[in-house]
C-alpha cells in the first residue's frame, strides 16, 4: 500500500504533499469539524439544541476517517490515533442509541 503514501506528481509544482491517505485524513478531519455546522443550523432551525442524526454519522465517519490515516499512513502517529479513537465509539455508540431510541426512519415529529 506504499502507493496510498506517495504524493500526486501533478501537484508537485504547487509545493504540497498531497497523498491519497492525507485526502483521506483531511477529508475525515473536515467532516468531523462540518458535524458542528450541521448541528447549529438544524438547531437554528428548530429553535433550541437539537442534535441531528448526521451529527452522529459525520462524527463517526470522519473519525474513522481520520483514525485510519493516522494509523495507516506514514504518519503513524500514536497521538492522532487515540485523539480520533474515542471519538470513534463515542459516535457509534450513540449513533446506535439514537437509532434504537427513535428507530431508523424517524420523522420530523421525533425531535
């Protein structure tokens, strides 16, 4: 999976080390950061503190995200692994207590 480290040649000429496993870690670290956006308008919307069901998803997603960068890229680096690993379970956790809690096709009305 060498090939996963290696950065893109065509970007070369801008001076970024730019690698397939470093968009995987920055995609997920954008994701996990975009969770807030998304809870404070579904908030704004609704009037008071809501937390929606892609809270939970992009704070699951981006954390694996960027746990599997960290983990699996050159990086290697043990702080983003245990920084992003909690994380992680957090999120499955309560993504599976809002699921059993409101089922899997909940309505607008089980706010």
């Amino acid at each position: 999976m060498d090939w996963m480290n290696q950065p893109f040649e065509w970007l070369e000429w801008t001076g970024l080390h730019m690698s397939p496993w470093k968009i995987i870690g920055l995609t997920g670290a954008l994701m996990f950061g975009g969770r807030w956006v998304v809870q404070f308008v579904a908030s704004k919307r609704e009037g008071k503190p809501v937390m929606p069901r892609a809270f939970w998803y992009m704070s699951l997603v981006g954390s694996v995200m960027t746990l599997s960068y960290f983990v699996f890229s050159q990086k290697q680096d043990s702080v983003g692994v245990i920084q992003n690993l909690f994380p992680s379970f957090t999120a499955a956790y309560s993504l599976w207590l809002d699921i059993r809690h409101r089922g899997w096709h909940r309505d607008k009305a089980s706010h």
